[in-house]
C-alpha cells in the first residue's frame, strides 16, 4: 500500500529552504559537504550634524570682578552635569560620520561637535564672559567659574580689606603686605550660574551680526546659592523653567536678604542671574545702583569680610559652602546647624557696619567717609583710615560719572539699603514665598519701577523725536546748500547735531532701559506664577520691550544718520582748509559756550559755599538759624553736584576745540594761516582756563561736603537739645495720666477680688474696696455691673463685665471713669464698649476703641466668683484718656500689662503677698501739639516704683526719640537721645539717670541737667 506523504506549511517551508540552500538535515556517507557562506553585510551610512551657535549668552562674573577665572559649561539634566556643546565665536559647524543607519551616523556627529567644545574658557580683564550655544539647545546649562589660589585673580571688594598676602606681590600697590579694597588677590572660590534656554523655532531667523537670541548669566554669590536650590529640583526630577527660576531666585533674597531687602530688589526675583555683577570699586555705564543692588552690595561685601578676619582658617569658599547649606536646608538665621546660625548671626552685625560706611561714602564726604571708618575699624591707622577714604570716594565718584548712578539718587539708595539690610533673613511665615503680603508688596514695589521706567522711556522717545526733526532740518540744509556759505552753514550744523547727541547719552540711556525692561518682563513672569494679578505688568512689560527695543534700533540709525550726514557735510565742502575751517570754528563756539556755563554755576556755588559759611558762624545754637545755614549748605551742594556732572562735556568741548585747531593750523592755506592761528590761540586759551577752573572746582568739593556735614551734625545737636526739653509736658503727663489710671486700675482689681473672695448669692451688693477704705462699690452678679465711688472725692468709675470661659478664662470689663491725679489733674477715662473690648480680648483687634480691662485668670471659670479658685496670671488694661484741666492737656491712650514675679524672678500669680510687680506701659497721644508715644518698663516692690525703661518719641518731630534702660540692675539708667528721620538715626547725646531728672551729654560737648524729669514717680538716684 502506497502512503501518501503531507506536508504541514511548517514543514514545507524548512523543507524548502534547506532544498534551496542545498543543505539537508541528514548527510549520508557519500553525501558532499557544503560550507556556509556568510550574509552579505549593507554598506555604511553616512550622516552629517550641522550646528548653529548663534545664541549668544554672557554675563559678568562678581564677588569682587574675578577676571582670568575658568570657565566650564555644562547641562543640568536630572541632576547630573552632562556636557554639551558650545563655542567661544558665532560660527556654523558641520560634522559628518558613518554608521550602519543613517541616525546612528548623526548622533555620532553630533557627539563629535559636543567633544570639540572648549574644555574650558577664561574670564576677561573686567570678570565678562560669552559663548554661544546650538540655536536648537533647549535646557538648563549650567555655567560655573573657578579661581584658585595659583589661577585667576579676584578683586577685593571689602572695605576693610580681604586679608593679606602671603608673600611680595605686584599686585599689593601700596606694600603694605594687606590686600586692600580694589587690589588683586588670588583665593579659591567658585561661582555657578543656572540658566533655562529655550530652542530657537526658526533655524534660518537672523537678528544683528547673525545673533538670533542673547541670554544674560551674571555669576554672583547669590546665583550660587540659587542654583544649589535649582540642582536639587533637577534632581528630584522637576523641570528647570521659568517657574522653578523664578522660586530659586526668590528663595535664595529671602533666605540670605529678607522680605524688604528683597522687595528692593524685585527686579531679581524672576531671575537673580540678570543682575546683581556690580563690583563697586569698578562700576560701569553697563551698571545699575539703586537700593536692591547696593543691598546685594553690601551682604557680598561683608561676607568678605567676614571671611578676611576669622581666626578660625576660614575662607570665603568655606564661608560660601555654609551659605549653601543654609539655602540647601531652607533656613539661615533660624537655622539647627550651629555653624549655618551663627554665620547668619556674624553676617547681621557686619553688615550693619558695612552699610553704615555705604552711607557715608554715598555722601562724598571724606571725612564722614573716614568718621565711619573709625567707627567700625577703629585699629585702623591715621594714613591707613586716608587711604581708604579716598579710594572708596574715587570709587563713589566712578560710578557717578559711569551714569550707573547720581549723587542725589546714590544717597537715597545709600540710606534705603541700609534700612533693607537691618534684618536679614526670614523666620517662619516670613520665608513662604506663597505670602500674600509679600508678592503683594513686590508687585507694588514692580509695579512702582515699571511705572518709572514706562516715564523713562516717554522721555526718551521725546528726545528721540526731537532729534530726529532736527536730523530732518540738517538733511533739509544740505539739499538746499548750493553757495559757499550754504555748505558751510550746513557742516556747521551736522557738527553740532553730533556734538549734541553726544550730550544727550541718549542711545547709553536708551540701552540701560532695554536691559531693565528685560528684567522688568522676567520679574512680572516670576510674580504671574504667584498670582495672576501680574498679568497687567506682564503685559505692560511686554510692551516696554517691544517699545524700548524699537526705540533702541532707531536710536542707533538716528547716530548712524548723524555722522554720516557730517561726512557727507564735509564732502561737499571741496577745500580741506575751509572744511576744518568750520569744524575748528564750531568746536570753539561750543568750546566757549561751555566756558560760560561753567564761569556762571561755578560762581553760584562758590556763593552759595561763601553764605553758608557765613549763616553757620553767626547761627550759634539757635535752631531756626542753623536750619537756614543747612538749606545754604545743601543747595551748594546740589548746585555743586549738578555742574560736576557737566564737566566731563565741558572738557570734552574744550579739548576738541583744541584738536580740530591744531588740524585747522596743519591744513590752512596761507591766506587763512594767521585766522587758524588766532582760532588756536582762543582754543588753547579756552582749554586752559576751563580745564583749571574745573580743577580747582573739583578740589572745593571736600570743603563744600564738610560744611554741610558740620552744619548738619550742629543741626541734630540742636533739634535734640530742642526734644528733650519738650520733655517736661510730656513727664508730667505720663505721671500724672499713668498715675491716676493705675490708681483706679488697682481700686477696681482689688473689688473684683473682694467680690470672686465673697460668694455671693445673686443680686445687687454693696461694699468697700478692702485696702482702699475710701471707695465704695455696688455690684449686681447678674449684669456684672461694678460702679464705684470714692466718698473723699469727686472720683466715680463704672465699670460692666463679662467671664470668657476656657482653659485660660478672661474676666473682661470695659470702663469709664472721672479720675484725679495727686496734683489734681481731672483724668476721664472714656468709651465704654463690652463688645469691642471681647474683640480686643480675643486678639481680633490691634488695639480697641474703648477702654478696657481683662484678667487672665488660670483656669475655667462661668462666673467672676468662680476665680477665687484659680490665680490669675496677668491682667491687660487699654484706656483712651483726655485731661480736662490742669496745667497740659492731653488725648490719647494709655496701655499696660502687669504681671508678677517672686524675689528670684520666677513668674508667680497676681494679687498675693510679696510679689513684685512688673508693668509695661505704652501711652500715646497728644500734649500741647506735641504727638508723642512713651514706652516704660516699671517694677514696684514693696510699694517702691522703679523705672526701668523708658523710651519717649516725639513722633513728629524729626523723629525724635529719648530711650533709657537700667544696664546694671545696681546703678543709675543710662541711653542716648536720637534723632530717626527718614535717614540714618543719629545719636545726638548720651543720657544718665540723676536725681530728679536726667543728665544729658551732648555731641557738641554741652552738658544739661534736665531736673523734675520724673515720668512715673519712680524713685531717683
């Protein structure tokens, strides 16, 4: 029987394909062997990468400028620093490879433009740095520069120096072995940046010089600490946005500056890397001071210092790693890490000093400038103490003339820093980036800056359109110039439209809005993050870019159009001699133009030096004359500081009328030789005397400053001699007001506790107070109505009450009340409001408008009897109070809170025997037009009255404050008198406790007794 053979498509297709292989699964012993033939492999690919750098990013490296400092680039990617690639020039780089697909072939031309990048680059003379990356690069880079001690140099930019050198070296200028301010040092320190770049869409887009996008990344001790914040979010796998920016750069003011510091500088918060590289001792047109960036100034400045003077081998790296801890772990000046607080504690009180010297040295006044000094470095030598005064003024002067800054705009900035820096750091709350008051203030606080420079830019495009008409009536000239005289009158006038634009420093101005309208646009972004009330700066920030950036462009056309309008001036005047004819003689017309400007404002200030001098002399100690002295002083000032901005122009006329003279004498024909001749003479004649006058104006300056120093010291001396003898009024109020109030506080205390000692049955009940005979009171339980009267007088008090109950309960009463003082001042005590004095009770409100009074009592209790059981821990009392006769009047209020303690100051409960009593009393109001507040700190033991603290502020008069406080618990008060204005406070006198009354020391060496001074009958030495 035949069988059929099936075949299944598994089997037939292994049959075939060995069949055709020629290969079977079985060989028989004549069967041939065959040898595999191995598969043919496919050709190699090739691939090209070709790579823009045309996005150009930059910045300025600052702790002071470090300059020769390494440069490394890198990408910030899950928290891993990968290269990446990036070139020193804007340049277009194509790479081929080969590989067996074409992707593979790319991606290994891609690595080889990433491996050709730069290992590293090096920072420039003035700390700047620039690269350029892939125009498709979308990503964090993250940029950091690095000295050492034997590689790069660092310019020293503490005040009081940044140690000393190791050995002999060029750059100690003065040998004195010290690294002083603005000398070079090399140090170990390492600065890093973060910066979100975001791909360019269009490849072929093109802007100025084949740039499409620029980025700035200034390196600062504080984009260090923010990218520590930024490279733990990349490594907790969160994205590296604008976001994430915006709340590295915030985190990292609060933390180190605190909430004003970094409202002053809002502009940082959306990204602390546009700003912030100012070196003071080398400040630059590029730079801007205001109080933000004087802030930033002053903490990287101490941190110097800081550094410099520990005896503990720290370094400004060492002391930098503790700052980032601190970052890192979300606290500095609250911080668990002993070395992370106590840098935080070292850093408040240095740069209080710092800021201190800023102020002076805002102020131009060499000697201010060294007075303060003294103060905060008083081991400093005599010619040490010069040295530095004049370089920190030379570096003052800098950044005035730079246009970063004026005289009037850098001593406010000067003062509000100092103010912002007073408490640096957050704590708690303050340090939530979420807090509403905070992004409130900073949107205010942008809002207030957005506003400015929308004003700033009004005024330059104003200025930009009246220039403009008069390029239009020069180019109108030059259509119309057929005659001679035509030409000439059109070089004349092209000369002086470039002369004038020159003055003007409208495309510098037109520039530094630009970049603060970037900033103003970066800083919205960060805040529309926090809330969407920015929306509106967003988009008004927008627009001043747009707006600011177009004007820019036509700026630079217009001074393009400018000069090449002179050109073609010159051009059509065919004799050489007659065209520097024309320019020698328009350059002298300017020249002596500025001559007389000069002549004239310089004349004013000297007379305005001279009345100064005299009005101080005649003034004495008279108030009103020595205020009329200082508005002299300061208007020379001004008018001083306003003509020493003119005279970089005034040179730069007077020298170019020199130049183009001396071209005109070398090119004039013979006919025109004795007129180039005599054009020289009044050039040089003209150089010669402006240039001295301005130096000899220049040289004034440090009188005219210490006049208005000296006046204005005299002026403090006597507005505080004038405050403390307003003091009298003020001492019998606070006595007699104080006084009768306690009195009748300790009459109603002591019958609440006869009335909670009794236990009384419901209803009306009548009494006497147990240690006061002479007043009587009737008391109902129900209503918790108290009125009490004293049978020896005309005094009466009324007085409702209420029990909160809880685990500490309240026995709140609100009062009213006629009083005598013991000189027989009739008090009242007004505004009796039960619901009011509950709100204030429960902390709902600050301070209530009514008079009350509330006992903590310790324990829960529904009724005023239940007390008995309990102590009470401490009673609060707030009274509005008028005097309605007597010698002073008086309307305001009066606060107090008493609490007790036993001999060894261990708290104890109120109303037992033996307890010294401690009150903290605040009255506040108005006597004899004088609107004052006074704090005290009163104890009485043994029914003595001692005064321990007493600090009295004339609130509107010129902040005057007169502050006391018992340093030793065995001798006399001593304090000061100071005057808080809107400046500085000043300390006019030094102030010790006599008996009755209070010695005052002035700083003019004056000695007043000020006796019956006595504000709360406290006992007197």
């Amino acid at each position: 029987m035949n069988k059929k053979i099936y075949l299944t498509p598994i089997s037939a297709s292994i049959a075939f394909s060995l069949g055709l292989s020629g290969c079977s699964l079985f060989e028989s012993e004549d069967s041939t062997t065959v040898v595999p033939v191995d598969p043919v492999q496919p050709a190699d690919v090739e691939g090209t990468a070709s790579v823009d750098f045309n996005v150009f990013v930059s910045g300025k490296a600052v702790k002071g400028t470090l300059r020769g400092a390494e440069l490394v680039v890198k990408e910030l990617k899950d928290g891993e620093l990968v290269d990446v690639a990036y070139r020193s020039n804007l340049e277009t780089v194509e790479k081929k490879a080969t590989a067996a697909s074409e992707a593979e072939a790319v991606a290994q031309a891609k690595s080889q433009i990433v491996s050709d990048s730069p290992a590293s680059l090096v920072t420039a003379d003035d700390g700047t740095y620039g690269f350029y990356i892939d125009q498709q690069f979308s990503g964090a880079l993250y940029i950091t520069i690095k000295t050492t001690k034997t590689s790069g140099f660092i310019k020293c930019d503490a005040l009081l120096g940044c140690g000393d050198f190791a050995e002999a070296n060029e750059n100690d200028t003065n040998s004195n072995s010290k690294v002083d301010f603005n000398e070079w040092y090399q140090d170990d320190l390492t600065l890093n940046v973060v910066k979100e770049i975001t791909a360019q869409a269009n490849r072929q887009a093109r802007g100025a010089e084949g740039t499409t996008k620029a980025y700035t990344a200034n390196a600062t001790i504080f984009t260090t600490l923010a990218s520590e914040l930024l490279q733990k979010v990349s490594e907790d796998g969160g994205a590296i946005d604008s976001d994430s920016v915006a709340n590295a750069s915030l985190n990292t003011l609060l933390l180190l500056m605190g909430p004003e510091a970094t409202k002053d500088a809002v502009l940082l918060t959306g990204d602390i890397s546009l700003g912030g590289a100012v070196d003071f001792t080398n400040v630059t047109a590029e730079d801007t001071i205001d109080a933000g960036t004087l802030a930033l100034i002053n903490v990287a400045s101490t941190i110097q210092n800081i550094a410099s003077s520990a005896n503990d081998g720290s370094s400004l790296e060492s002391v930098l790693t503790t700052l980032k801890q601190g970052v890192g772990d979300g606290s500095l000046k609250d911080s668990n890490n002993e070395a992370v607080a106590a840098l935080a504690t070292t850093l408040q009180e240095e740069v209080n000093k710092t800021a201190t010297v800023f102020v002076a040295i805002a102020s131009g006044d060499v000697e201010a400038i060294k007075e303060a000094l003294k103060e905060v470095a008083p081991e400093l030598g005599e010619d040490a103490l010069n040295e530095l005064a004049e370089k920190a003024k030379d570096a003052r002067d800098q950044a005035i003339e730079s246009g970063a800054t004026d005289e009037n705009a850098l001593e406010d900035a000067a003062e509000d820093s100092k103010k912002a820096v007073e408490d640096l750091g957050c704590q708690g709350d303050e340090c939530d980036t979420d807090d509403t008051s905070l992004i409130n203030d900073s949107l205010a606080e942008l809002q207030t800056a957005l506003t400015q420079a929308q004003e700033q830019f009004t005024t330059l495009n104003q200025s930009y359109t009246e220039q403009n008409t008069v390029l239009g009536t020069v180019v109108s000239l030059g259509e119309a110039a057929e005659s001679q005289e035509q030409k000439e009158a059109y070089l004349k006038a092209a000369d002086d439209f470039v002369a004038a634009l020159a003055n003007l420093n409208l495309q510098q101005n037109v520039t530094a809005l630009v970049s603060q309208a970037g900033q103003l646009l970066t800083s919205a972004q960060g805040l529309l993050s926090l809330t969407q009330d920015a929306q509106g700066a967003v988009t008004n920030s927008q627009t001043l870019v747009t707006n600011s950036g177009t004007l820019n462009t036509n700026v630079a056309a217009l001074i393009t159009a400018a000069n090449a309008e002179r050109e073609k001036a010159i051009a059509a005047i065919d004799d050489a001699a007659n065209a520097a004819k024309v320019l020698a003689e328009a350059a002298l017309e300017r020249a002596q133009a500025s001559e007389q400007t000069f002549n004239t404002s310089n004349a004013e200030v000297s007379a305005l030096f001279t009345e100064a001098t005299s009005q101080f002399a005649a003034a004495g100690s008279d108030l009103a004359a020595l205020e009329t002295a200082l508005a002299t002083a300061e208007n020379a000032v001004e008018k001083f500081n306003t003509l020493n901005a003119l005279t970089d122009g005034f040179l730069t006329d007077v020298n170019t009328a020199k130049t183009r003279a001396d071209e005109y004498v070398a090119v004039a024909t013979d006919a025109l030789k004795e007129g180039a001749e005599q054009l020289l003479a009044d050039a040089t004649l003209v150089q010669t005397n402006v240039t001295s006058g301005i130096n000899n104006f220049k040289a004034s300056e440090q009188g005219i400053r210490a006049l208005r120093t000296n006046i204005n010291s005299a002026v403090d001396t006597a507005r505080g001699k004038s405050g403390t003898d307003k003091l009298t009024s003020i001492a019998f109020v606070t006595k007699e007001g104080a006084d009768a109030v306690f009195n009748a506080g300790e009459v109603v205390y002591d019958v609440v506790r006869d009335i909670w000692d009794q236990n009384l049955d419901s209803g009306s009940h009548n009494g006497t107070a147990p240690n006061y005979p002479e007043w009587t009171y009737r008391y109902n339980t129900e209503t918790y109505e108290v009125e009490l009267t004293n049978t020896q007088g005309e005094e009466h008090i009324l007085a409702n009450a209420q029990v909160n109950s809880g685990a500490t309960s309240k026995i709140i009463l609100t009062w009213t009340g006629t009083l005598k003082s013991t000189e027989g001042q009739t008090v009242q005590v007004k505004s009796s409001d039960l619901a009011e004095c509950e709100r204030w009770a429960l902390d709902v409100v600050a301070q209530p408008n009514a008079s009350c009074s509330v006992i903590f009592v310790d324990g829960s209790i529904t009724t005023i009897e239940d007390a008995r059981n309990f102590d009470a821990s401490k009673a609060q009392t707030f009274n509005i109070v008028e005097f309605v006769d007597g010698q002073y009047g008086f309307d305001g209020t009066l606060y107090s809170e008493l609490t007790s303690t036993d001999s060894a100051g261990n708290s104890i409960p109120l109303f037992v025997d033996d307890a010294i009593e401690h009150a903290s009393i605040v009255v506040s109001g108005t006597t004899e037009g004088l609107l004052f507040t006074a704090d005290f700190e009163l104890k009485n033991e043994d029914n003595n009255d001692d005064l321990g603290l007493a600090k009295i502020m004339l609130n509107e008069f010129n902040g005057y404050v007169f502050n006391v406080d018992l340093v030793d618990t065995d001798g006399p008060l001593l304090g000061d008198v100071t005057l808080y204005n809107d400046t500085t406070p000043v300390k006019v006198g030094d102030v010790i406790e006599i008996t009755n009354g209070f010695r005052v020391t002035y700083n003019d060496g004056s000695v007043i007794d000020y006796t019956d001074i006595d504000f709360l009958g406290q006992n007197t030495n």
